[in-house]
C-alpha cells in the first residue's frame, strides 16, 4: 500500500471518529428530558449574559423575558452549530472518495438532512420533547453551511498543493 493510500485511510478514519463523535454528541442533547436540556439552556444564556449590565439590572419579571428570548437563540445556535460541524466533516469525509463534486455535496447534504429528521423523530419518545420543523430548517442550514466552508477550505489547500508541486517541478 503507497503512503499516499495510508494518508487518506487516516484521514477518513479521523474524519469518521469525528463525525461519529459529533452524532453521538447530538443524540446525547436530544436524549435529555426537556427539564434538563432547559436547565443546560438556561445555564448557557446565564453564563453568556452574567456580565451584560444592561440586563442584570432590569426588573426580574423584564429579565426573565429577556433571557427567555436569549436562550431561545443559544438553542437554536447550538442546533446550527453542530450540523454546522456535520456538514463540514461529512463533505470532508466525502471529499476523501473519487465522486464528482456534486455527489459529494449531495451525499453530504442528504446526510445531515436525513440525521435531522431521525433527531427530531427522536425527541417524540423523549419526555417533555417534541419534533419541530423549524429545528430541522436550522439544522439543514447548519448543514449547507458547513459544506461550504469545507469546499472553501479545500480548495484553498488544493490550490497551495498545486502551488507548491508547480514550484517543485519548475526548480
């Protein structure tokens, strides 16, 4: 087996863990009951908001509603965030393969999109949880723009590789 051969069986074997972890991570979220994912929102936003004087010194009624509004985006952040990092490593990982560039965003795209719905489906067997679309427009968006930027990295390090074989060849 050529060393080149072993650079990318290493590669697509970090990519998977990392994927596998990323999933792993998701399906831990969604498996709590919808007391402790609030509480674990809660905590997030009391964290993100614990030095904002401007809302530490509303009235507790005021507050309460501003940092409602808060944690509802750091949920949806979080959703974003993680199918962000799905769609990089999978279209990672799908770049590693001999496909057209299209398949690989397909596949890439369809991947994440299918493990947002699976996760939405899943939250119906979890106490106090539920499905909801919009999570799954998010998490598809998360998706889409972790794809792009795994094609923008890759081909910035495409072209420093072509670069710097051009460089080796005309010395």
């Amino acid at each position: 087996m050529s060393l080149e051969k072993i650079k990318k069986n290493i590669l697509r074997a970090i990519l998977i863990i990392l994927l596998i972890a990323n999933l792993w991570v998701i399906f831990g979220f969604s498996n709590q009951n919808g007391e402790e994912s609030g509480s674990l929102s809660k905590k997030v936003t009391q964290i993100i908001t614990q030095n904002i004087k401007s809302i530490q010194n509303l009235e507790q009624n005021q507050k309460e509603k501003v940092l409602n509004k808060i944690e509802h985006i750091v949920r949806k952040l979080a959703h974003f965030t993680l199918y962000t990092s799905i769609g990089f490593l999978t279209m990672s990982l799908m770049s590693t393969y001999k496909l057209t560039n299209k398949k690989r965003v397909v596949l890439s795209l369809c991947i994440g999109l299918l493990y947002g719905i699976s996760d939405e489906i899943h939250q119906i067997f979890v106490p106090n949880r539920g499905p909801a679309i919009s999570d799954v427009l998010i998490d598809t968006s998360g998706v889409i723009f972790g794809v792009l930027i795994a094609i923008i990295i890759i081909r910035i390090v495409m072209s420093n590789i072509c670069r710097h074989n051009s460089t080796k060849i005309n010395n």
